[in-house]
C-alpha cells in the first residue's frame, strides 16, 4: 500500500493503525512491497478477486460494514476450497466522491474483523479515486504443503459428490432483497422477530456476510481422502462442471439431495411458483463441493461434523463427460439456469 | 483466474494459452487459487496497483497494447525498488460493454509482452463487467534473499540522495497529450520524423510505456551500497519524502542537478512559462530513487552504466526532518506543487 496514491495518507494511515499483524509478516503496509515469509516446506497459493458496485453489490443492500467482511470472506473461500491456510491480503479501493464519509471506515471495519478471524494479516493495497462506483479488490495469499492442496482435476468415476452446508440460501436472500426486504431492519427493529422474517434474515444473512469453510477445508484437506475440491460461488452445477471439466469426467447430481436449510423450506413452501433450482444455480453459496471414494463415507460425515459442519452426499461421478441432474424417482431434471450472474 | 466469472470463460481461456510458464509455477490460471513455489531462502515480496479509466489513463490517449504493458510495469517498478526478482502476477479486468472487441486482447497482449520481457508469468486474475469505465488490477509476486531486500527506511544523513535515468519526461508527455499532441500518429505517419516531433514522441512514449527499472534495482540490491531505496512515481520530491519520513530524516535535493533528458530540454527551451519543476513533481517516472554513502559514488556511478543505466547524486541526507529544495546559487526554491495526481 503506497501512501502516495491520490493523497489518501490519512485512510491509509487510519488502516495501517488497526491492522494486527499474524505470521509471516516481515514488512506489511508502507512501503514498495510487502514482505513476507513462507512456513518451510509450504507452497504459495493465490486468488484475487474484484467486486464492483452494482454488479456484485448494491450499497442499498450491502451495509459498508458486511460489504468489508465479504469481500475478503469470497477470497479466503478460494483458499479454503484448496485446503489452504489464509496468510495475507491485499487489498484496493476505488472510492467515488459521492461516498459517505464513514462507509470506507466501516467497510475496512468489516475486512479487518473479517481478517482476524481467519489470523490473515493486511500487508498492503492501493486506493484511488472511482468515476463511478466502488471497486474493491482484493488479493489472498495462503500456503499449504504440497501433498495436502487440492485442486479441481482429481475427481475419479464412482467417487461421491459431497457437498458441505446447505445450498441455496443466498439465492434466496438475493431474490428476498429484490423483492423489497429490507436487510437492515430486522437487526435493528425489537418488532420483527417473527419465524418467517428471522428465516428471511437468515438467508439474506447468507448472502452479505458468507463464512468461508476454512476449517472444513483444512480438515478435508488433512484427511487425504479427498481427490477435487472447488468452492460453490457460482451454484454447484456450474462449479462441480469445472471439477468434472478440469478431471476429464462427467456426473450426475441428484437435485431431491442438494441439502438445503429450514428456513430456505419453510420461505419456499410459503410460496408458489418458487424457483426450486437455487440450490442448483443459485450461486454464492461458498460452501465446499469435493468428491472422495464411496468406501470413505462414513469418515468423510464424522470429520465434517467435528468441524462443526456437515456434509451430504450429492451425486456420483461419472466416466462419461457430461454433468446429468435427476430426480429422486429417477427421471432427468432440465435446468432452469446454468449458473449464477451476480447482479446482472 | 476462476473460468466460472462473468461467463468471461472465452477470454480466460484465450488468455491462458499465451501464458508461457517460468520459474515456480505448479498450478497457473484454471483453479481456485494458483500455487507457486518460492526459491529456497528467499522472501516473498507483494505489490498490487490499481488502474481507473479516465483517473490514471485515456482510452483517447492511451492505446491498449501499451496500457496492458504500463498496468504490469508500473507493478514491476515496486519490486524493482526493493531489489527483489519479479515472478508472478494476478490481472482482473472489469470490463465495461462499449470497450471495442479487440481493446481486451490487445491489452492482455501488451500485459503479457511486458511479463515475457522480465519473465513473469501471469497466474491468475478475475473478469467481470463494469458499469462504467475499465478497472485493471494488477498484483506483482516477486522474490529476493533478506539481506539484499532494499527498503524506503535506511537512510542515513550523510548519504548521497541519487535518481536513475532523467526525470520530468512522462510529465512533460501528459502535458504534450493535454496540448493536442496525438500519441498514435508519429508511429504510423512517416512524415513525422522532425527532432521536435521524435522528441515529443519520446517523452509521450516514457508516459505511455513506462520501463521498470530492474537490473538497477537488482544491481543496486546486489552490491550492498545502497541504504535506502524507492521508485519515483509521484515525483522524486514527494517520493524522496517517503524514504524521509521512514528514515527519521530530511534532505535536500539540488533541483539543477535533477538529470532531465536531451528531448525535455529542446521541448522546454522551446517554450515561455514552461513548468520548469516538472522533473521535481511530475510524476510517473519510474525511475528509482536512493541513497548511499558520500565513500561509495564511483562504485555506484559504475555499477549503473553497466546496467546500461545512469545515475545521478542530486541531494543530500540530513538530520533535520524536512525535505527542502535549493537552486544551484544555493538559494532555496519553493515547489509549485508537492506531487503528481494522475489525471485528476
């Protein structure tokens, strides 16, 4: 993060004060580089993400504080779904003039809350001026060893599809808000503690401020049972089509399965007409979807459950190079959609 | 670079064909997240830039090829000025939709000409739309052993403040391209071959097609000589302030003395009220600035022209913390302006 950017030396300076420093970190903010130092005998890995205003967010709908939290959270779950462990990030703001004057104080609130709990350290970034809307972007760097990182292309025919978590809810919220729910004011009103509306904040919950399975991914990551792993932003139609892409295979998904959260049954029973595929393509689920031999189900469930999560098993992969998605009495099931296109 | 972004799955693909893999790379473009491996004893040294349409560049001014070329450059300067190897780098475009089809390749072409060229492999990024103008956020992976790792802090009063190359050229371009000057027709037209025009095109060039200045800083890390050291894109007056204020130190720099080149003096002899502090506060030179001991200038002064470069002493470290200018009489000049702000 170089001070001499647009003049921002205030913010940057406000930023560096609050940043606490966890492994690794020999130079952090303020100078040409960060530096820092990797565990012996790990690997470096990298993402980056870019998150625009009204494309992946709407600042009437994303609070500046959640917004802060989820942009580092989506990068962490990149790192996550290769069992990595998140180390460092970077990260870079676009601000226009018509921001209030707390909403990059808040947001940056929310990345380094988001931060701590995952022991990354902020080592450095860029701020400027936007045209336009906020651009936030940001960079994750973790490490792993070797042997323990998963990648997309390991997935075998007859290994389960798992998936963690339920899928489906931010879906959800994202159809609830643009329906008119208003993600503040159920935090804020005593009044609204009703099942429907709790379940409703649930979901919306689900989509501005994701947690990303670091612990599970880890655990997974640890178990050598796993042989792919991918993290579900997009729906896990589309992202276990890159596993199956990226290992030169096929499957079949068996939509009755897709677990899903009471509160996304209860909204969705309460509705006709109700878009039943969001578990499939709803997209920014960032729960985990992997796959691992069938002999290994019952450790694959235990270890999901001592991380405090859980795990179903969603599907079989197949030699034949084509995802297939079916019915629980067996009949084939047509998407409505194919994957998630954030806002747009 | 995830494939499931935007739908952007052509492009990616595209991109990462071009990709030539050197040192370190295990897993590039395609997965989660990258992973690349350090060389042993080495740190790792991170930088990340972002570029806003119409804040730092012009579609009008700034052809793609070279602004892919400029977005990687000005990354590879931080490492430079920190003496470390550059590696590896993370591209995200957001891309607007009235950006002509080609704008896109031929920036990516620009960038990934500019990563052959100091053997950076691109290993990641991220696409998406953008509602108004063209994002591109740059992140720069480099290394370097820790004792080599030059930083803005070491100054010591004493020292010799010295600058690579001359100083004042990319200003003198911006304000060549603000005057009417057309970047693209010298290179087309043949009969713009006039020493004012080459001139003129030359200090556009060093705008448009910035060169990070490597092999100095990879030099200057080597030979143990330098105890300070920063690339100058604000200004060498602002950006000299930095290494001041990270020293405990002043300094003060001979505004004579600052090395401006062949073309900048015709262009600014050739002009009443010519902005004559443009080489102290111009910005965007690229060039790097640094210290060392009074004992070592022959060493440095060699050291530099076998990189093929020059440097030049224009100042000295002081104790008192301020940083002042004088004019070659000695009497003291006051700035017009105390560093660069892009466009805006």
């Amino acid at each position: 993060m170089k001070t001499g950017d647009s003049g921002e030396f205030g913010l940057i300076s406000r930023i560096a004060a609050q940043v606490h420093s966890h492994q690794g970190v020999i130079t952090g903010i303020g100078d040409d580089a960060a530096v820092t130092v990797l565990t012996p005998d790990m690997q470096l890995l990298t993402s980056t993400d870019m998150l625009m205003e009204d494309i992946h967010f709407r600042r009437r709908w994303h609070d500046p504080y959640r917004l802060g939290r989820k942009s580092l959270a989506v990068s962490i779950s990149d790192l996550a779904a290769m069992g990595a462990i998140p180390r460092w990030a970077l990260l870079s703001l676009a601000i226009p003039a018509d921001l209030p004057p707390n909403f990059i104080t808040e947001c940056t609130h929310g990345f380094l809350a988001m931060a701590e709990e995952y022991s990354v350290t902020l080592i450095g970034g860029d701020t400027c001026a936007s045209r336009s809307g906020l651009v936030i972007s940001v960079t994750i760097m973790g490490e792993q060893r070797p042997e323990l990182i998963l990648r997309r292309s390991g997935a075998r025919p007859g290994d389960d599809i798992w998936v963690s978590g339920t899928l489906g809810d931010a879906a959800l919220g994202l159809k609830l808000l643009d329906f008119g729910f208003d993600s503040a004011q159920p935090r804020d009103s005593a009044g609204h503690t009703g099942r429907s509306l709790s379940g409703a904040e649930g979901a919306v919950s689900r989509l501005l401020d994701p947690t990303p399975r670091v612990t599970a991914g880890l655990a997974l990551a640890a178990s050598g049972l796993v042989t792919s792993m991918i993290d579900i932003s997009d729906g896990i139609l589309a992202d276990f089509g890159h596993i199956a892409e990226l290992s030169g295979v096929g499957g079949c998904l068996h939509l009755d399965d897709l677990p899903v959260s009471d509160c996304f049954r209860s909204i969705a029973s309460a509705f006709n007409d109700f878009p039943h595929d969001l578990p499939l393509s709803g997209g920014e689920d960032y729960e985990l979807c992997f796959t691992a031999s069938p002999g290994d189900r019952e450790k694959i469930i235990g270890l999901m459950k001592k991380c405090g999560n859980q795990a179903t098993a969603v599907g079989i992969v197949s030699r034949q190079p084509e995802v297939t998605v079916v019915r629980a009495d067996g009949s084939s099931y047509t998407p409505l959609s194919k994957g998630f296109n954030h806002l747009i």
